[in-house]
C-alpha cells in the first residue's frame, strides 16, 4: 500500500503542471483573439508586436513548470549570443522536450516571442494549439514528396514584409530520434551509405529541404545560423547504452538531472546557397553533432562522458522572468472558472475554438 501511494505520488508530479498549462489555454487563446479582433484594421506589425509580447507570457509560464519547477540543470557550451538575432535554429530531435529548448535558449536572449517553428503537418489539428501555432508564424509541412516549397516561401515572405522577428526553429532530421527504434536508424543509416554521406550513430541523416527553403527565402534577413546539439542526462541505462529521452511528462516528473546545449553560431555568409552544396553542409554539421554525442555517450574515458569538449556555463533562469507570467494567467483561468458566464466561456472556448481552429488551418495551414 505505500508502495501505490509512492507511486500515486510519484505521477502526481507532472500533473500540476499539466493542469495549469492546459487548463490555461483557453484563457490565452480568448486574450490572443481578442487583440486578434482589435487588431484587424491596425498595421500588420502592430498586431505581432503584441502577439510577440503575449507568447511570451504563455512560454514563460511554460519555462516556470520546465526550468524552476523541475530544477533542471541548464549546461551551455559555446557561443550563444546575449543580444537577439534574426536567425534559424537547426537541432538534433529525441524528444518532445525540444521545443522546449528552444525556448530555454530564446528566454536567454530576450527573445521568446520570436520563436516560430516549421511543425510536421499532423500537428495543425491540436486543440487551439494547432490553430495558434500558425497565426503565430509557425509553418506546416509534409513530408518528402507531399513538400509544399511554393506554400513556405510565401508564408516566409509574408512574415518578413510584415518585419516579423525570426527566431525559426527546424529539426532537420524530420522525426525523433529513438535508440529503441532500430529499423529507423538502420534505414537512416542506409539512405546516408547510398548517398555517399558519412554513417551517423546518435542522430539521424538529415533532410534538406525545409532547411534550404527557409535560408533561401530569408538569406538577406537573417543575422546566422544556430547549429544547437542538445543531450539529456541521465539517458543512459546499467549497461552503459543509450536509452530514448524522456518525454514531456516524464521531464516534469524531475527525471532529467541536466540538459547539456551545445551552440554554434554561424554567420549567414559562410553557408552556401546552392541546394547541393547546402545538403553536404548540413550532413557535415550532423557529423559534428553525431561526434559530439559520442564523446557525450561514449567515451572511453570516463571522466569525459556526460559532457560536451569545452567549457560550460552553470545557466539558471530567474524566478522573475516566470513567475509573473504564471500569476497572470493562472489568476485570469482561475477567476473565469469562478463564475458560471465565466465557466461557460471557458468550456465554450474549448469546444468551438477547437472547431474553428480545425476549419482554419483546412483552408489556410
């Protein structure tokens, strides 16, 4: 019987979190309208100025419950600017957690609001989320043959007409990565021999196209490229062999000790334009991250595992940039559900937000 309580208490954990940032959205998503609404006859930069601001809340409220609420240990190596940057995010993808990352190294640069991501195309149908994601700047997009280039380019376009911030964020190799998943990673691996590409262990090969379609579109508006290589640790099991990384759940249940971010910025000018050339690039700067990983998972040399080469930085985020942003939005959800008009427009909000959402991203994402 202690046992189960232990046990009760133990999946407790994450569901706090899970209730407030759920249980938050419909809150958010009736703020973000209403400007939305306000918004239609004012300038195009006006409204994601705004928007901008009123992400960041949301994400930071997002941050308290991954970095303060789990005592997370943030490990950063190399070169992460302090100023904010117009910029492409390229990483490595093992877990739901990586979108959250992004967020840990934007907060850090003041540019939260910025985050955009290019999201695989099932996504668009999450409740209120989906719909959001896009209104936000964030770009839907299928898969190989299914690839709409014309449909990114223009949303591209239109955010930088607009002067959108950009802080965009792509996992080049398209799904997670999962050690457990043998099949994938062998028919990675296989595609990667074919191609006459080097052979990668702890990532996936990478795919081009979203990668190319982005820089070419934005190549005269950004400042660099972030080449980010992320590790989680405490993934390893008894026998010293790489296990799957945790998952959003897992995470809030404080089962992640650190996270070890490696950044590297690369100026604009040094990336080449041609699709060809960019994908041996890109394949190249995964063989830098797949050399980054071994020597993370499996160095000979004990002393050197679980860790990047290099220096690293101790990063802790203040309670003063979450707090506050959890006590608004928490307060405004909790005053809602205080009143019976308040509850019906939050169930209601649930409801035919989902569906409007759905209807919109099946014209327009």
């Amino acid at each position: 019987m202690l046992l189960s309580l232990v046990l009760h208490m133990y999946s407790m954990r994450c569901v706090l979190p899970a209730a407030v940032l759920l249980g938050s959205a419909p809150t958010y998503v009736l703020a973000w309208g209403a400007w939305r609404l306000l918004s239609a006859f004012l300038p195009a930069r006006l409204y994601q100025a705004v928007d901008d601001r009123l992400y960041c809340v949301y994400q930071s409220m997002v941050l308290f419950f991954f970095e303060n609420y789990t005592g997370v240990q943030i490990l950063l190596y190399g070169d992460l600017p302090k100023n904010k940057e117009n910029i492409i995010y390229l990483a490595n993808h093992q877990s739901t957690v990586d979108w959250i990352i992004a967020d840990i190294l934007a907060v850090r640069q003041n540019a939260l609001g910025h985050v955009r991501y290019v999201l695989k195309d099932g996504l668009k149908w999450l409740p209120l989320y989906g719909c959001y994601f896009s209104q936000h700047g964030g770009i839907y997009v299928k898969r190989s043959a299914k690839f709409n280039e014309k449909e990114m380019r223009s949303k591209l376009q239109s955010y930088m007409n607009a002067g959108t911030p950009m802080y965009l964020v792509i996992f080049p190799e398209g799904t997670r990565y999962n050690p457990e998943l043998t099949k994938v990673i062998s028919a990675s691996q296989t595609f990667a021999a074919q191609e006459g590409f080097a052979v990668l262990k702890h990532v996936l090969t990478p795919r081009i196209k979203a990668t190319h379609v982005a820089f070419d579109s934005m190549k005269n508006y950004l400042d660099a490229i972030y080449d980010v290589t992320v590790a989680f640790e405490g993934t390893v099991d008894d026998k010293g062999q790489r296990k799957e990384a945790p998952s959003m759940a897992e995470f809030l249940c404080k089962e992640c000790p650190k996270i070890h971010i490696h950044i590297d910025r690369i100026d604009k000018k040094d990336v080449p334009e041609e699709q060809a050339y960019m994908r041996r690039w890109l394949h190249e700067r995964f063989e830098i991250k797949d050399k980054l990983l071994i020597e993370f998972y499996d160095s000979l040399d004990p002393e050197r595992r679980n860790k990047f080469p290099g220096e690293s930085v101790n990063s802790k985020l203040s309670l003063k940039k979450t707090l506050p942003s959890l006590l608004i939005l928490s307060g405004l959800t909790a005053g809602m559900l205080m009143t019976e008009a308040g509850r019906k427009l939050y169930v209601r909000t649930w409801i035919y937000g989902t569906l409007i959402g759905c209807l919109w991203v099946s014209i327009k994402a």
